[in-house]
C-alpha cells in the first residue's frame, strides 16, 4: 500500500503570503490545500480531512481566533494541529492562541527553513498521536471482545445492557433479550477434546451472529452460553429471531479434523440449543437486572423440559416454541 502524503490546510488573506507557502510545502512533497477567508478555511478543515493547518490570525471576514476554535471543535477524537501564523509577535498573542487549542506560533516574517522545519516537527507529533489513539481502540476493543468467538464478553453485557434497558423505558420502546446455551456440550469435550469445543463455540457464535439484525448485540455470556439483546423488538420479532437463532444452531454440523492411523480423520458433531426469551415491556419486569433474571429463569425452563426448545418468559408463564421439530 503506497503512503498518503500528508495534507497541510495553508490559509492565508495575503495571496503573494499563500501561493509562496503553497510552493514551498508542495516542493517538500506534501497535499497542499489553500483557503483566503475564514469560512473558506472552516469548510475545508471539515471535508479534505488536513493533517495539519497553518493559520493567519488577520482575515477579512473572520477573526483569526474564532476560525481556530472552530477548526479545533472536532466532533471525532482526531488530533488536528494547528500552527498559527501571525505577524503579532507579542507574548500575549501568542498565549491567546495557545491557551484556545494552537499547537504552535510562528511570527512573520519567517524563512522557509523555519516553516518546513516546524511542519514537520508538527506531524510527527500527529502520527504519533494517531498512533496512540489507534492503540488505545484496539485495546479498548480487546477488553470487551470474547478472543475465543470474536463476540461482546459479559464485561461488555453487564455495561451495555443496562444501558439499552434504561433507554428502552425512557422512549416508551420494547427491548427483549435472548439467553441461548448449547445442550450436552460437556459431551462434546469429555468425547472430542476441547480443540472440538473450541470449534463449536467458534462456529455456534458465527451461527448466532448471522441469525440477528445489525442493531441486535450478540454476548458471549460465560461457557457454553450466549445472550442476545435486541433493541426496539416486540414479542413477535423476539420469537421470529429466536426460531432463526434456533434452527441455524439445530443444524449446524461442526467439523474437525483428528488424527487416525496413518491418515487424517475428520469429526463431525451436531449440537442443539435451549433458548429462554424475556420481553419488556412487561409484567414483573421493572430493571435490566430482572429482565436477565427472567430470561435466565426461561432458559432453564427450556431446559427442564428437553431441551433443543425455545422459551419465553412471560408473567410467571411459560410458552413454548419451535419445540423438538420433526
């Protein structure tokens, strides 16, 4: 992959100024973008993405200070330097700039070994930064991420949950949750060994993930067991989501390749799921904590009663669906 080359967002009122910067950053191999006014310079720091920004403070229509806020005031966490150009040299000027976001101050005139010297030094403190925020994501992505199935972990769940809970009372909106564990899977280690496991929990997650919608946030809950909230769903989607999630886990085949004599086998191992379902609104269900304590409860009704069901939790009554098909 050929490197972008970094853009640098020169505004300037004093057109002899802008086209001299703009010649001398594009000799040294960066994007140049130009802007005259304020506005200008406002706009194209929101739509050509500049690594960096070399600002006046005297414009026709703006106030250089207010253009910098404006530029600094980013809705995403992209470190954008800015380095202000201005031929107010004084030291109080350039505690205004510096205390409102700038990143440096350059006071005119200045030589053109000045200006690439302090560009440079300034994008390399945004790659860095980059670098840094990139890194923090990744990490942050890895705390709430199971490294097994490649879904949300419960530390996930136990935080967002809630969370969707609360908004659902809030906006008067239905959210439901699904509990799902896979039946006789002890079997499955205790006859195959846990590299087979691995395979089933791998796959059963894969299965799971394709069954629901994008909004749908999919768990993996603790062992052999998933949890599925569904924002903005009604006991009818729940149930339809449910039967999806249900058959796709009833049918899957799980393969593995093991050792035989002189050749290599492979292992095949299908395994059902019980399912329990909790809706809101509704009766006895008034937190986050009782709706998983219900779905919970129909989860381990599903599998009392023979498991590969489905069972929705619903005012101390229980209803079956998609139970032991043909």
């Amino acid at each position: 992959m050929v490197p972008t080359r970094p853009r640098i967002l020169v505004v300037d009122d004093s057109r002899t100024q802008l086209d001299w910067l703009v010649q001398v950053l594009l000799r040294e191999g960066y994007d140049v973008v130009s802007a005259a006014t304020g506005r200008e310079a406002i706009v194209k720091a929101r739509t050509q993405t500049p690594d960096l920004v070399l600002l006046d403070m005297i414009l026709p229509d703006m106030d250089g200070l207010e253009v910098l806020r404006m530029v600094k005031a980013r809705p995403d966490e992209r470190f954008l330097p800015v380095i202000i150009l201005s031929v107010k040299s004084d030291v109080d000027s350039k505690v205004e700039g510096l205390r409102i976001g700038a990143d440096d101050f350059i006071a005119k005139p200045f030589a053109e070994a000045e200006i690439v010297a302090r560009c440079a030094a300034m994008l390399r403190i945004k790659t860095l930064q980059d670098q840094l925020r990139s890194t923090r994501r990744s990490l942050e992505e890895q705390s709430v991420t199971d490294g097994l199935t490649g879904l949300k972990n419960r530390r996930f769940f136990d935080e967002r949950f809630p969370e969707e809970f609360r908004r659902a009372q809030r906006y008067s909106d239905p959210v439901s949750l699904m509990m799902i564990d896979l039946d006789h899977f002890k079997e499955v280690n205790d006859r195959y060994g846990h590299q087979m496991g691995d395979v089933v929990l791998r796959d059963a997650a894969a299965v799971i993930k394709a069954s629901v919608r994008d909004p749908d946030i999919c768990a993996r809950y603790g062992g052999e067991e998933f949890a599925v909230i569904l924002p903005k769903t009604h006991l009818g989607g729940a149930l339809t989501v449910a039967e999806r999630v249900w058959r796709g886990l009833k049918d899957k085949v799980y393969r593995q390749e093991v050792p035989a004599v002189g050749q290599v086998a492979v292992a095949e191992v299908r395994v059902t799921a019980s399912l329990g379902l909790a809706f809101f609104p509704s009766k006895d269900i008034l937190s986050a904590e009782l709706l998983v304590k219900f779905a919970d409860e129909a989860l381990y009704q599903a599998k009392r009663s023979g498991r590969n069901n489905i069972c929705l939790y619903q005012s101390q009554n229980y209803r079956y669906e998609a139970a032991h098909d043909p």
